[in-house]
C-alpha cells in the first residue's frame, strides 16, 4: 500500500464485494435455496470474496530484514 487513499480504495472495492456475496447468500436464504449449484456458486463466490479481504487486510510490511539478512 503507498498511501492511505490508495488503501481506502481497494478496501471499499473489496467490502462491496464482500457485501455482494454476503447478500446474494442471504437471498438465496430467504428464498429457501440452501443447496444445489446456485448455493455452491454463492459459498465459492462469498468464500473467495472474504478471503481477498482477510488478504488484503493482513499483509506483511516489508521490513527489510530479509536484505540485511542475506
């Protein structure tokens, strides 16, 4: 990340998606459609949406020890 503006950005595009498939879940819910392949599309869909985010959120700074370590 190089800047804080730079990091609210591809936050904000991550959360909508997360958002997305969060909701699409949740209709297919309310909806009483629990499983079959559009459940499986919106798991898979909600799974790597959180995943992207948890990714982004934990990324190691480069600290450069492994420069002086070499």
């Amino acid at each position: 990340m190089t800047s804080v503006e730079d990091f609210r950005i591809q936050s904000h595009a991550l959360l909508i998606e997360l958002d997305a498939a969060t909701m699409g879940m949740m209709l297919l819910v309310s909806s009483r459609c629990v499983s079959g392949p559009a459940w499986d599309e919106a798991t898979q869909r909600h799974h790597a949406a959180y995943e992207h985010w948890n990714a982004f959120l934990n990324v190691v700074p480069d600290s450069g020890l492994e420069a002086a370590n070499q």
